[in-house]
C-alpha cells in the first residue's frame, strides 16, 4: 500500500510544472496520502533534499513560472551506485512512490529507480514537446506563446526597416517550437529537422519580395540545425535583404504558464496519482487525442516521434 509519495522536477524547467506539482500534491492529500518534495531533480535525490509538504506549499504556485522545487540535470544518475543511493534515501524517509515531472531524460531516471524495484510515475514537463509517447507535453504551449509575442515585435522593427528576421528558438532536436510558432507567424519560411532548409527556393522566394519591395521577410529556425549567422550572410549576398539574426534563448522557458499548460498540468498530475493508487507503477502519463493515459515507462522511451506529415504539408501551402 502506497502512503508516502514524493515529486521532484528535473530536466529543463518549464511552465506549468508548478501547476502540476501542485496537483500532484493537492490530488495525494485529497486521497490521504503523505506528500514529500524533492528539491533540485535526482542531484536532491541523491543528497536527501527530501521534505514533507502540506497544503500551504502549494498556494499561488498554479501560475508560477519555473519550479519552485528547482531542477538539475545530473548525467550520473544512470550508474547502478546512484541509482542505489537515490533508492536508499527514498527509504531512508519511508517513500513508497516517486513522482518525476520533466522529459525523456526524466524518464529514463525513472525507469532505472523501477528497474531497481522502485514504485514510480513520469509526467511530461518539457517546453520542447519532444517526448514521442505524448501528444502534448506540459510547457509547450507557453513557449509557443512567448516566441509568438517576441516575433510580433520583431516583426514590427523588421517591417520599418524593410529588414529580414532570422529568428533561432528552441527544441533541442525536435522542430514544433519552430513548425508552429512559423504557422502562428505566417513566417516566409520555417526551418526544423522535419523541414529542411532548401536555400535555392528561399533565396528565389526573398528576391522575388523584395523586386515587391515587401516590408520584412520572418524566417524561424529550430536550434542546432544551421549557422544562423552564415545564413544571414548568405541572403544578403543573394538576395540584397538587409537581414538580422535573434536568438531567443531561455526567455522562452520562463513566464506564467498559459490557462491550457495548468489544465493540462492539473489533468496530469490527477492522472499520475491515480496510476500510484491504483497500482498501474511504472508508467508514464500521455495526452493521446484528447484522453490522458498512462502507458510502461519503457514503451514510451521506445517511441519515436514521427514527422508531423500534415503540418508540414500546411506550411508548405502557406508559407
Ligand atoms: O529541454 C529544454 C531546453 O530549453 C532545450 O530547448 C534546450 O536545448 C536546452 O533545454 C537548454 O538547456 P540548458 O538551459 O541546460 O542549457
């Protein structure tokens, strides 16, 4: 029987995790259950930065961006002598289950603490929406947001000086930070892993504005894909656009979480303390068409994301 949880945050924050933590914490109370914070991800594990909360913990958090429990990456976490440590100390404080929030990094911790023997849940929190078994992960649609106010702004000083925008955001490896802030944008052009640069049409596409004298061209490319400053180079050289690069950086993982990134965290995190009760250990929580699921940790990490076949398609058409 399950009477201690604990929650920790790990991986780059994102907003809404607070929201979800909140939840988790709010739902294991309402069943009865002792409720345990770990501060700053498996490094607090670790270190036994484990502590009891009540109710008062989790007031005027719901909106709060970042996480009030901190987060860490710690590469270590895989080698069997941590693992047994982060095992030990969850005894040390009689913790029957874990609760970890964060990304596929986040999960692959949980699936080596229950491989140890250790009851636990993954939620996805992420602003990079690149975990394949969800369809949505907490934080995304807040980054998606921010990037939309900064390229409305950009976009005005672009279009007063007849400019062209290069604009870098983030999702580490996976394009829909890109792919959906271009679509949101009407940017010219979107550059992602999913949706390769293809300079000779782009550079056809830029003359061709500026022969019609076009206030600004918007370009949005996903980081570590290309130079964003050699592509500039390049366009001016080829196609007479005076043409500015911004880097959009960690801004886009801070700020109040959007209304749909806390409904999506309080589904969540209600969805993750029933799997704990209910017996279903080990699993990780997906959002699949609408439904919240819980599938095995380790079908999940198995999962590969797809290409988005139909969004691509759209900004093809639109772009
Ligand atoms: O995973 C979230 C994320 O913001 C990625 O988009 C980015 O590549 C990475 O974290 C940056 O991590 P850090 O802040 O640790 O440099």
């Amino acid at each position: 029987m399950i009477r201690r949880i604990a929650v920790l945050t790990s991986g780059g924050d994102a907003p809404g995790m607070n929201a979800a933590l909140r939840t988790c914490i709010r739902a294991g109370l309402y069943n009865g259950k002792e409720m345990y914070v770990i501060y700053d991800g498996y490094k607090g594990l670790v270190k036994g930065n484990i502590h009891q909360v009540n109710k008062d913990f989790t007031a005027d958090i719901i909106n709060r961006g970042g996480t009030i429990i901190r987060s860490a990456r710690l590469p270590e976490f895989k080698e069997p002598e941590v693992v047994k440590q982060a095992v030990q100390r969850l005894q040390d404080y009689e913790i029957d289950a874990l609760i970890g929030i964060g990304g596929d990094g986040t999960y692959r911790g949980l699936l080596d603490l229950a491989k140890a023997g250790f009851p636990v849940v993954g939620i996805p929190g992420t602003i990079d929406n690149d975990v394949a078994s969800t369809d949505e992960t907490i934080g995304f649609a807040t980054a998606l947001n921010t990037i939309c106010e900064c390229v409305d702004k950009i976009k005005d000083t672009s279009g007063s000086h007849q400019r062209c925008s290069i604009i870098e955001v983030m999702g580490r490896h996976c394009g829909d930070l890109a792919m959906y802030s271009g679509l949101a944008e009407g940017a010219e052009a979107v550059i992602s892993s999913d949706h390769p640069l293809k300079e000779d049409s782009l550079f056809r596409k830029l003359r061709k504005m500026k022969a019609q004298n076009k206030s600004h061209a918007i370009l949005i490319v996903s980081e570590n894909l290309i130079d964003i400053n050699e592509l500039a180079k390049r366009i001016e050289a080829e196609t007479g656009f005076d043409t500015r690069t911004e880097v959009l950086g960690r801004l886009q993982r801070g700020g109040t979480p959007v209304a749909h990134d806390r409904i999506l965290a309080s589904r969540m995190g209600t969805k993750a303390i029933s799997l704990l009760l209910e017996g279903n250990h080990n699993q990780v929580v997906c959002l699949r068409n609408n439904e919240i699921i819980g599938v095995p940790i380790e079908e999940a990490l198995s999962m590969k994301r797809e290409p988005k076949e139909n969004l691509i398609k759209m900004i093809d058409m639109l772009q």
